[in-house]
C-alpha cells in the first residue's frame, strides 16, 4: 500500500514547471498587445509598411510562432548534449559576428552593421551570441573546474575569447550586446566556483575598461551627456529619453488606458523596440510596469531556482547554464528598464520577450525551453527516471 502511494504521488507530480511557462506566455502576450498599441501609428504612416496598421503585429506574431517552434524543439536536446553542442555553436556566433562586417553581407541600420538579411528576415547575430556565450561560459567552466585557481591557464583563454568577441561587437557597434555578454561570461566564471581574485578583478577593470571605451568615441560620449541632463538638449542627443520621461510621467499611477500613449505618435523614436516600456507606463501606468518588473523578478527567480536544484543533483553544466539565462535575461532586462526611466545611459537592448524584434523573440524562447528542459531532467532524476 505503501507503494502505491508513493507511485501515486510520483505520477501526480508535474512533469514541468507551470509557474516558468505561465511567466513567459504572459510576457509573450503583453509584449503581442503593446507591440501592436505603439506600432499602430508608425505603420499606418510608413510605405515600408504598406500604409497597414497591423505590419507588425503580424511579424510579431509571426516571431512568435517561430519562437514557440524553435523552443520545442530546443526542448528535445539534452543538456548532455548541449554540453557537446556548446564550442562549435559558440565558434559559429564568432563566425556570424564576423560576417555581419563585410560590406554587402551585413546589413546597416542607422549607422550600424548588426544584420544579416535572410530571405527577407533580419538576423541578429549578437542575440544568438548571449545564448551562445551562456553554453560556452557554462561548458568552459566545468571543463576548467579542476584548475579553476590558476590565472594563467582558466582565466587568460576566456579573456582572450571575450577580446575576440567584444572586437567584432564594437565593430558594429554594438556596446549593449558587448556589456551583457561580458556579464554572462564573469557571472557564470564565478558561479562556477573560480577565484574570488579574478571576480574582484573583473568587477573592477571592466568598468574602467567601458569607461575608457566611452571617452574614447565621441559618439559614446554625446549619449553619456545626453543621459546625464536630457532637457539640456532635448531636441537633440536627449531627445529619445526626454521624450520616455514624459511618457512615465503622463502615465502616473494606471496610465491614460490602452492604445492611449501619445509619445508613440511619431514622438518616441524606437516605440516598439528599445522603447516599448515607455509606452507600456504611459498606457498601463506605473501598475502595468510594477507587474512588468515582477514577472522578471520571477522568471529570474525560477531560472536560479532550477540551477540550484540541478546543482544539489549534481549537474554542474545544466546548473550553470539556468544561472547564466537568469543573469543573462536579468541583466537585460535591467538595462532595458534602466534606460527607459533614465537611470542607464541609451543602450540598444531590447527588453526580452516583449520588444520588436525576430531575433530576440526566437532566442528568448530558446532560453526559456532550456530552462524548461533543465527543470524536466531535475524532476526525472528526482523521480528516479533516466532522460
């Protein structure tokens, strides 16, 4: 009798993370609305578009349904095999990086060369890299965990690949991209277990390291002045912001309703990408972003929440990696808020699973079905089942 029981308890136990799912639908979902509410009139206006108000809620649902396809079938890989899977998918981002930078490949967007186009789609290979950078970071940490305190042989080889990786991403330019992937790969170096030195280290020559980067390019500091004191110049470098000030601002406590946003009319530059946190607290108001805010506290909740399980049954790869995709879409999505209410300077990080954008929807969904995936083998393995 006793038996039976405990089968019975086994079989009603979820195969699956609910809460995790739920958070990422409800993030798909409101990103489908508030893409369609700030596009709307972008859309109607533009011949790009074909004068049709519903382009790009069509191609964001059309993202979407790829993201959900690619996501299942992320789901059916092992991390055994992700493991195996990690360097050659990292050496093919480096690679893609590199042809996003010879003129007639790479495709350039206001200034900057971050596109490959495939028939008629936009790739954006810098999102595939933090998806990429997690799987080698993770993979390269256990692989090196036997000599983890030794500088020389753990430390200076990431460096050097990072160095590679930052070079192509500057090249572009793409500073945002280069900030979080350079926080993925210290996030998960330390949590892996090497030494507390090299982390401090880290922590304190990158910052100096970006700051260098900053004075050194007058575009870097032109932003920098404009986040600093945005009505200075608010027909100039601090328009973008000025404007997603005024958006928070006529938004208030529940917004001024859906569909309502008056920066989105031709005011707000990037609406529906960088943006659309503006958007969402002029129309939902400061409710609608304090939901926002706390179903990333969750997603990121859960993902540590499964790395620390796979951890205590001692999976190390499968552990570091739904670590680093909560540092990785926590630090993003930190970024992205900061720079909407003006707490970071203007970086060109969408907000993960809500913005425009075909690339970061698709991988988005691919990190969530990691995470899934990662969840499902704990379970199995509690369970005493093979996977």
């Amino acid at each position: 009798m006793f038996s039976a029981s405990v089968n019975n308890h086994r079989t009603a136990t979820p195969q699956y993370d609910a809460m995790l799912l739920w958070i990422v639908l409800v993030l798909l979902a409101l990103g489908l609305v508030m893409v369609y509410s700030a596009s709307i009139a972008t859309a109607e206006a533009s011949r790009f578009t074909g004068y049709r108000a519903e382009y790009y809620l069509m191609r964001h649902g059309f993202f979407i349904l790829v993201g959900v396809i690619v996501g299942i079938a992320a789901f059916q890989i092992s991390m055994e095999e992700w493991q195996k899977l990690a360097p050659y998918l990292f050496a093919f981002g480096v690679l893609l990086l590199a042809l996003v930078l010879i003129p007639g490949i790479g495709r350039e967007v206001n200034g900057s060369r971050r596109w490959l186009s495939l028939l008629g789609i936009n790739l954006q290979p810098s999102e595939l890299m933090k998806l990429f950078a997690v799987l080698y970071a993770a993979q390269y940490a256990v692989r090196k965990g036997i000599i983890k305190e030794k500088l020389v042989s753990v430390f200076m080889p990431m460096l050097a690949v990072m160095a590679l990786v930052g070079s192509l991403l500057l090249m572009e330019p793409d500073m945002g991209a280069l900030v979080v992937i350079c926080t993925i790969a210290m996030c998960t170096l330390f949590l892996g277990g090497f030494s507390l030195k090299i982390f401090i280290g880290l922590a304190i020559g990158l910052p100096m390291l970006f700051a260098a980067m900053i004075f050194s390019s007058p575009y870097r500091m032109q932003r920098v002045i404009g986040f600093m004191d945005p009505w200075a110049d608010p027909f100039g470098k601090g328009y973008q912001l000025s404007h997603a000030l005024i958006a928070f601002g006529r938004g208030e406590w529940f917004g001024v309703g859906l569909g309502g946003s008056v920066q989105k009319l031709f005011y707000l530059p990037e609406a529906h990408t960088d943006f659309l946190l503006a958007v969402i607290a002029e129309e939902l108001g400061f409710a609608g972003v304090l939901v926002l805010i706390l179903l990333f506290a969750g997603l990121i909740s859960r993902a540590f929440a499964i790395g620390r399980q796979a951890a205590f049954l001692d999976r190390q790869y499968a552990a570091l990696v739904a670590l680093g995709l909560g540092v990785w879409l926590g630090a993003q999505a930190f970024v992205n808020i900061g720079v909407n209410m003006g707490v970071l300077p203007t970086k060109g990080l969408t907000l993960p699973f809500l913005s425009f954008g075909g690339s970061s929807i698709v991988v988005s969904c691919i990190a969530a079905a990691l995470l899934l995936r990662i969840d499902w083998e704990n379970r199995r393995l509690m369970r005493g089942q093979s996977i």
